[in-house]
C-alpha cells in the first residue's frame, strides 16, 4: 500500500476503507448495549427469559460481528493489493465490502429483535 500510494497518494485513501468499515462492527456492538441496558429494569422483575434473551442477542450480534470482522479482513486485504495493480478494481472491492457489512447488520437487527422481546416480557 506505500508503494502504491508513493504513486498516486489517493491510492493511501482507499486502502483505508476496509479499516473504517471494520471500524462500525463496534458501533454496532454499542448500539446493542444500549438497547439491553435500557430493558434492564430491576424494579420491574427481571426474570430469567429475559436475561437469557438478552444474552443470546448479544450472542447473536457478537457472532455475526466476528464473522463478518474475518471476511472484510480477508477481502480487505486481497481488494487493496488487487487495487493497487489494477484501479478499476475498486468499485467491485468495495461492492464486496459492502456485502461484508450486510452480514453485521443483519447479526445486529436479529439482536435488536431478540432484545425488543425480551423486553416485552417484563411486563406480563
């Protein structure tokens, strides 16, 4: 990537791309967070469903988060040496990057699902 970008310096600019998607997963991760924490209501009777849905959502998003942190890695880095030999590359790179973070988000939707229910429960 210095070689490349010693070259043409908006090559160092796109060889950043697959670092700042990685980057979200966390994001994605504190959104979560926040959603459960906001259903922890003790007062209220926190009952084992609800501990066990709120673990399987984070579960869920965090499994989701790994698996797709591994294959923006592995297309991260084929997508930037293959951009940096031929530039007409990069809008399919970063096309396939975009359905890396489809698989985050569908993890943190299916655990804001399991996380809402549980929610629902406390008040039955």
């Amino acid at each position: 990537l210095t070689r490349a970008g010693a070259r043409d310096p908006n090559m160092i600019i796109k060889g950043i791309i697959p670092v700042a998607m990685a980057g979200v997963r966390g994001i994605y991760g504190l959104v979560l967070a926040i959603i459960i924490m906001s259903g922890i209501k003790p007062e209220g009777g926190y009952t084992q469903y609800n501990g066990y849905m709120h673990l399987g959502a984070g579960l869920c998003c965090g499994a989701a988060q790994f698996a797709s942190g591994i294959a923006v890695g592995v297309v991260g880095e084929s997508g930037t040496q293959a951009v940096g030999r031929q530039p007409k590359l990069f809008a399919p790179v970063v096309l396939i990057l975009i359905f890396t973070e489809a698989l985050a988000l569908y993890g943190l939707i299916v655990g804001m699902i399991m996380a809402q229910s549980g929610q629902r429960r406390v008040g039955e």
